[in-house]
C-alpha cells in the first residue's frame, strides 16, 4: 500500500477521507475503502466454501460458477461496506474518529468491542455461524442450478456470513479504519471461526475476552 505521505491513488483516497465536511467525496472514497477492505479481508473466508462448491457441481462451466459463487459472496459484502461507509462518515462527523488511522475514542472503542463481545454470545451468532462452519450442509440446503444460481447462492451465503461478522466489522473503528494490523487480525479470527473445531473458541470465549478488553478500555478513557 502507498504510504500517507507518498503520492498514489490510496494517499488520494485517504486525503478525502479526513474531510468529513465534504459528505460526497468523502462517502465516495470512504466506500471504495470498505469494499476494497471488504474483498481484502473476506475472500480468504470464501475459498473453503467455494472450493467445496467447486467439488459438487458438475458441469463444463465448474470454474466460471465457481467464481460467479465467490463473487456473489463479496457482492453481499460490498453491500455492507456501503452501510460502513456511512457509519463512518456519522463517526467522523460528530468528531469520534481521529488521527490519520481514523481510531475511535477510548469510550466509543470500549462500546464496540463490548458490543461485539455480547454478540458473540447470542443465538443469532451462533445461528449464522453455523451456517459459515458446514461448507456442505449449507450448499445441501441451498443449491441452485445454473450461473445465476452460482451468484445467488454466493451472495445469500454472504448474507449469513455478514450476520455472524457484521459488529467484529465494525471493530474497525476500535482498531483504525485505515489499519492494516486491524484488518489481518480481523481477518484470522473470522477465518478461524469457521475452520477450528466447534466448541466454546468459536464464540463463547472470544465474546468474554471481547467484552473485558472493551470495559478496560472504556474504563481506561474515562480514568
């Protein structure tokens, strides 16, 4: 990635995004940003489901459904990288998010990832989760023939993995918007999620440790 201080199209994309008061330019930006982050962050979450798809469907067009699945899948992600987008720019607006990572205040960090954590704890996580975790039983489920069944069933498969992911997402803001260390932590705990063995790691204990790291962290800011 170019870097803040050198000229290039990221530096251009990071110079609009520290202008909030410029609601177009900095909504355009800040959404090319999510789904560039989006398609960053999620393809390698999508490859176990889209190589098991490759595996059972049978036909000459294998690898061009195949790829019309994965892409289904990031559409739906590109979708909730628009409503980031927004979040961030309300963030911004009323002056939560600050530094050229664009980091939320310690109280605002500390409600996300207590957030996140509580999350991890409920039925629809695990609802979606499970979804996420049985490449195959969803596919079973769910199958649709033909390329638009492909994308349809990558996009719906994106539905359910944005319901099981969607406030980790927002602990973007907690970590830096424009940080990358946030992004690829981010990105091996949603993959491990799906690939450990089942068990009280998949949500349970990530939600408590979410939720004590955030009321440090509140606690800290208000000290």
């Amino acid at each position: 990635m170019t870097t803040m201080s050198e000229d290039g199209v990221i530096a251009k994309l990071a110079a609009l995004m520290m202008q909030p008061a410029a609601a177009g330019p900095y909504l355009a930006a800040t959404v090319l940003m999510w789904v560039i982050m989006m398609i960053a962050m999620m393809t390698p979450a999508v490859i176990p489901m889209a190589m098991v798809y490759r595996g059972m469907h049978r036909g000459a067009t294998v690898n061009l459904a195949t790829l019309l699945f994965a892409g289904g899948y990031l559409a739906g992600w590109s979708v909730f990288a628009v409503a980031a987008g927004g979040v961030q720019w309300i963030l911004h607006s009323a002056g939560m998010l600050g530094g050229m990572s664009l980091v939320a205040s310690g109280q605002v960090a500390g409600g996300l990832l207590i957030a996140a954590g509580v999350y991890q704890l409920t039925p629809l996580k695990e609802s979606c989760l499970s979804h996420c975790r049985s490449p195959f039983g969803y596919l079973m489920g769910h199958w649709r023939d033909g390329l638009g069944g492909a994308f349809a069933m990558g996009f719906h498969h994106g539905l359910y993995c944005i319901g099981c992911c969607w406030v980790l997402m927002l602990l973007m803001f907690a970590g830096g918007t424009m940080s990358v260390l946030t992004m690829a932590a981010l990105s091996v705990f949603i993959l491990a999620e799906r690939l450990l063995p089942a068990g009280p790691w998949a949500a349970r204990i990530p939600g408590v440790a979410l939720v004590v790291t955030g009321v440090v962290v509140a606690a800290r800011s208000v000290a």
